[in-house]
C-alpha cells in the first residue's frame, strides 16, 4: 500500500505528503503523585512531547495522513525535584487489519526505569546523529521502535533500518550513564527489549509480527480458517523462543499485547486447533490460566 501511494505521489505530484510525519501518537502525563508542584510544568510537557512525536520526521518513509503508525505513550510522574522527573512510561501501538474497523495491539510495554531533566519552556529538539538528553532519546528510541514494530507486521522483517536506528540511540544514551539504558541492567530494560527483536536466539518474533498479522489477521477476514491456520502456525515461534531464552521479554510482550486477542481469534477454532494451541501456550505461560483456559474451551465455554 505505501508503494503504490508513493508511485501516486510521484506521478500526480502529490509532494506535499510526503513530508507527512509517521506517528499519530496521544500522549497523556499523569502528576497526581506529585505534591506541593506547580503543574503547568507537566501541562507543558505533555504538549512538547506530544509535539515532538507528531510533528518530528524519523525517517524517509512515505506515510499518507492516515497511514500514520497510532500509538500511545502515559508518563506517570512519581517524582519531581530540582528539574529530575522520575517514573514510568506505558507504551502502545497499534494498526489496522486489512478490510476490517478492526485494530489490533503490535506492542504494549510498560517501562519502569524513566529518569530525565526537564525544566518548563525547555525545547525538544530532534537530531538524527546524536542524542540531546535523556528525554528526547528516550522518544528517539521508542519512535524508532514503534516504526521498526509496523513495519516488521507488514513485511518480513521490514522494519530493519529502525531497529539499527534504535541501536544507535541505546549506544549513544549508554555514555550518559542514565538507567534504564545498560546491557544486562535488568532483563527488561530498554537495551533488552531492542535484544529481543534482534538477537539470534529470539529475533523469530519478528517473523511471528508479520505471519500473524499480514498472513493470519488480515486474511482472517476474508478467510477465517486460512488466516487462524496461519496465526496457529506463527506461534511456534515462542516455543522456539522459549526453548532458546525462557526468559527472553520478547514473551512477555507478546502476552501483553496478544493474549487477551488470541481468546476471541480461537473462539470458534475447531477443539483440535484451540488444543494444539493450549499445550503449545501453556508451558510458555504456566500463570496465564484463566485466559489460556478459554482459548481451550472457545466460545462454548465463555
């Protein structure tokens, strides 16, 4: 789709476009822990970043206004003195199934090692070489996640450009000596997170992005046996996984984001499919019972 449009762009000279932005991104903070602060200093920084993300070019794909990558970014604030802001960042993203008003989440991570300077007025500025501060990396690399993540859902491993950009910012932001940032830091942080895209024994993720989503959702439409044959037959990837690095967080991204979907995607799957599906989850997310017993009984028993 954005290759044909870029060819219509080309051919009606439709040049405007192409200096679309790529995200569409709602951006919400969130201060009610912080007491005895003057909160137009967070009002003013959720319209920078809000800016920042909407209106700042990443890279040189062809985005038509609405083609833009949706997603989400909910700063909670738990701390705030001499210009430190400390706390948590909730990620989404999500795009569109083929033919349908259906969306479905790529991506949905909660990131609970967030620290940045930030004083009111003080300007977001995007520079594609090199990092500012903590803050604008810490947008530099979820942008270029978020696009890597789309792109990868709509061709086999698509989005490597963006996964060597986000690279290069966790590179850059680890000479800061920021937390969050550090190989082996913690198994969840942002350098493991960026790892389980790209490390040999867990990139088939991404093979998973895209057979699930342009093989398996956006057939399911049309095809509904075809594309959940499709969607089963991707999720041996996290057996594959599972057996490599059990405790990989490229599963629990995946729980986070598809568990809850996989429910109604096997609801009326034959017992045999929602079966081979349940023993193939169940090891990987022994805790996960509730939701992995209604895959196994499908709508009958919900």
């Amino acid at each position: 789709m954005r290759k044909l449009i870029a060819i219509l762009f080309i051919v009606f000279g439709w040049i405007p476009v192409l200096k679309a932005q790529e995200l569409k991104c709602d951006v919400e903070v969130n201060s009610q822990s912080v007491e005895g602060t003057n909160k137009s200093v967070f009002d003013n920084l959720k319209e920078s970043i809000s800016t920042y993300m909407n209106e700042t070019k990443f890279s040189n794909a062809i985005f038509s206004p609405n083609e833009k990558i949706e997603c989400r970014l909910f700063l909670t604030v738990k701390e705030y003195a001499d210009d430190r802001i400390k706390g948590e960042l909730q990620l989404q993203v999500s795009r569109p199934v083929y033919n349908s008003t259906y969306t479905t989440t790529l991506f949905n991570f909660r990131d609970t090692r967030v620290e940045f300077d930030y004083r009111e007025g003080d300007p977001l500025i995007f520079n594609e070489n090199s990092v500012e501060n903590n803050l604008t990396a810490l947008l530099d690399y979820y942008a270029y996640l978020f696009l890597a993540i789309d792109f990868d859902s709509f061709s086999p491993k698509g989005g490597q450009q963006f996964y060597d950009k986000a690279q290069t910012v966790v590179q850059q932001a680890q000479s800061m000596g920021e937390i969050g940032w550090r190989t082996f830091e913690d198994n969840k942080n942002r350098a493991a997170v960026l790892s389980s895209f790209t490390d040999s024994n867990t990139s088939g993720i991404r093979n998973l992005l895209y057979d699930y989503h342009r093989k398996g959702l956006d057939e399911m439409v049309t095809s509904p046996d075809k594309g959940r044959a499709m969607i089963t037959e991707s999720l041996k990837e996290l057996k594959t996984i599972y057996d490599n690095a059990p405790m990989s967080v490229a599963l629990s991204l995946f729980r986070d984001s598809k568990l809850d979907e996989l429910v109604n995607v096997y609801s009326k799957a034959p017992q045999s499919e929602r079966e081979s599906v349940y023993e193939l989850l169940q090891p990987i997310y022994p805790t996960e019972s509730e939701r992995l017993d209604k895959i196994k009984k499908g709508a009958e028993g919900n």
